[in-house]
C-alpha cells in the first residue's frame, strides 16, 4: 500500500496534467477584476440602465405637438340640391392648427429631473462596480487560501506517507511492531482524505470566482497567482473616513436623489400653472350665393378651479423629506461601515502579528523535532500526530491570518469607495 500512497503523492506533487485536460490558465487579481468589470451579468444589467435614463432625458426635452383637423361640413351629401328656395348650405371647409404654449418652464424642469435620474443611474452603477470589485477580491483570496490548504495538505501527506515508508523498512528489520506500521498508515489514508476535502473546497471556490468574471461552465482550470496584500502603512482612520464621505457612490446616489426630488417639486409647481392654446383656421363656403374665403384665430385657457396639481405636488414635497431623510441614514451607516471595517482591519493585523511572532517558527520547530526523534524512538507515534496536527493547524490559521488581513484591507477601499471607481 505504500507503493501505491507513493506513487500517488510523486504525481501530485510534480503537478503533471492529465492527458487531454488543458493546462490551469493562472489567472491574476487585476484581470479578475477587469474581466468581471466587463462580462459580469448583474454588472450588464445594471449597465443597460444608463441607455434608458438617456432616452428619458430625450423624451422629456421634447416639445409638445401641434394638431391640424380637417373638417368638411353641410356637405350635400343625401341630395338636397341646396337653393336660394331651401336655404340650404352653403358647404364648409375647414383647416385648423392647434399650437399649445408650455408655461412656467416646464420642458426645463422636466430635462433637470431627468438628469437627476440618470445621475442616480451612473451612482447605482459605480455602486454596483464597488461591490462586485470586492467580491471578486473576495472570491480571488478565497481560492488563494484554499490553494494554500491544499498546499499544506499534500505536504502533510508527503510526511507521513515518508514516515509510513520508514516504519515499513523497520517492520520488516524486526525494530517496529506491526500496530506501528497500521497506525502510520491510518494516518496517512487519514491525511489522503483531508487532501480530497480540500481539492473538493478548491473546486467549490474557483466555480464561484469564475462565475463573478462572467464566465460560463466550470472554473476547475482557474489557477490564482500572486501574493497576500499587506499594506505595511494603513491610512489613517480620519482619512478613510473623508474619503467615505466623498466617494462612496451609494451616498452620491442619495444626494442625487435629494436634487432629483428637489426638482420634482419645481417641475409639479410649474404643471400646476396653466398652458395655453393657440389655434389658426382657414375656412372656405362654397354656396349658391358664391364662395367666401376666411380665417380665424383661437386662445384657450384653462380655467384651474378644482384640479391645481394638488396632489403631485404634496407628493413631490413629501419625496424631498423622505429623500432628505434617507440620506442622512446612508451618511450614518457609510460612517459605521467604515469603522466596522477599520476594527476587523486591526484585528486581522493583531492576529497575523501574533501568529507570525509566537506561533509558525514554534509549531515547525515541534513538528521536525518530533518527526526525528520518532525515527530515532525517542517519541511515540501519539507525539508524532499532535505535532502534526499542530503544525498543520497552525499553517491552516496562518494562511487565514493572511487572508483575513488582505480582505481587511479590500475591505477598507469598498467601504471608503475606492474600490468602486472606474
């Protein structure tokens, strides 16, 4: 059996690509990104808003349209016969233009309003891209730590499969018992399984990185490149903070929408003023008596007795305090994201720094020791598995210390709205 645990391990090790799969295509954090940037299909559908918000501002820039009537009237259409005897006719035709004269600027406050929305529509989509930035940060480091796990795990595995080996050549030389052996095989088929788990969380994590890029079908082949981001100088809390304040797109959005609803309350009190009508007729009788040419100018005026636009404009009014109010709470929740977000940073440093001082040199350090003292018979097979398992475990917290700390500081840049700039 420790041939074949050998052999298996030589394999994986070498990294040799199976005949007829393609090679893993490495794949850096900055093109993960850009490729979600483009081909990411929540980000398109947030993206295909922008065309619409241009055509609103198209259809609220236009003008009203004139209206031309034709009318023909006491046609002798049922035979009469008009005469000076029946007094019938004369016919009448008529051409007539109606022109309505929009008052108080409303095609202007209409245009205004309409930028207002499509200014919350570059907003919501600059927000969508600061999400979906972290996300496939997120995502990238994920598959990094399980890339590392599975790094350690076949090293584990290498380990104890050598010690497996060793024990197989002191059984057969008669200085280890048999029970010895099984152990060291058990553990090792043990360790096997742990590395099946992580090839399993590996695949699981390239999948949802893959799909965050756009992309369809299987991310088995995604290979991850690069290293742990460690910014050795943090910015200070006060900095991130303005920063928040200015950039965050989804507290722009807000403020837009304040403006928006500010000039919705224009653009409501202007359809409350009237509009008037202007129209031109040309008419021409066609009788016994002879033909007669004419035109005709008409002004209408509505008369606003009981509809003033009330109603939209209460509304329109209640729009800018409710808008008012909610961006008060996103400035609120911005500020508590970013110091939520500064305290994980501080913690993830705390921890990457105690690990790093008090814990990696010693657990490798027990771990060798142990290894060679149980090849000597100085430790028990017992010893040997709680160094391992401690070594491994503190490999496995040391990768997430990493890990946690670099997605601590994608963190801050989301929060602060840097990571969703174009």
């Amino acid at each position: 059996m420790t041939f074949f645990i050998s052999l298996w391990m030589l394999f994986q090790i070498v990294g040799q690509t199976p005949a007829g799969e393609k090679p893993p295509e490495k794949i850096t954090l900055e093109r993960a990104v850009a490729e979600a940037r483009e081909h990411n299909l929540e980000l398109l559908a947030q993206r295909a808003q922008l065309p619409i918000a241009d055509a609103q501002i198209i259809t609220a820039g236009l003008r009203p349209n004139p209206t031309l009537s034709i009318t023909a009237d006491h046609l002798d259409a049922l035979g009469t016969r008009f005469s000076e005897l029946n007094g019938g006719g004369p016919s009448e035709y008529a051409i007539n233009t109606d022109f309505t004269w929009e008052r108080a600027g409303k095609r202007t406050y209409r245009i205004a309003v309409a930028a207002k929305e499509r200014a919350i529509s570059e907003f919501e989509l600059l927000d969508a891209l600061r999400r979906l930035t972290f996300e496939v940060q997120s995502a990238f480091i994920d598959v990094m730590v399980t890339q590392e796990n599975l790094r350690v795990a076949r090293e584990n595995l290498a380990s104890m499969t050598r010690i497996a080996e060793i024990n197989a050549a002191r059984v057969t030389a008669g200085d280890l018992s048999q029970v010895e052996l099984k152990r060291s095989q058990l553990a090792a088929l043990q360790l096997e399984n742990a590395l099946n788990q992580a090839e399993l969380a590996l695949r699981s994590t390239k999948d949802r990185l893959h799909f965050l890029m756009g992309r369809t079908g299987s991310g088995a082949y995604l290979e991850v490149i690069g290293e742990f981001r460690r910014d050795p100088n943090p910015e200070p809390p006060e900095a991130i903070e303005r920063a928040a304040l200015a950039l965050r797109p989804d507290l722009r959005a807000a403020t837009a929408e304040e403006e928006r609803a500010a000039a919705d309350v224009l653009l409501q009190t202007a359809v409350g003023r009237v509009d008037v009508g202007f129209g031109t007729e040309y008419r021409r009788q066609q009788g016994v008596n002879g033909v007669s040419n004419s035109l005709g100018f008409a002004v209408s005026v509505p008369l606003p007795l009981f509809n003033r636009n009330q109603g939209e404009l209460a509304r329109a009014r209640g729009e800018v305090n409710r808008a008012t109010l909610k961006s008060a709470a996103i400035r609120a929740s911005v500020l508590a994201e970013v110091r939520v977000a500064l305290d994980q940073q501080a913690m993830a440093r705390k921890q990457l720094d105690h690990i790093e001082s008090n814990m990696l040199a010693q657990a490798r350090e027990v771990r060798d020791i142990t290894q060679y003292a149980y090849q000597r018979g100085e430790a028990s097979f017992v010893e040997l598995l709680d160094a391992e398992r401690a070594y491994m475990e503190t490999m496995q917290s040391y990768t997430m210390a990493r890990a946690e700390y670099g997605r601590s500081l994608y963190l801050i840049d989301a929060m602060s709205g840097k990571g969703g700039q174009r």
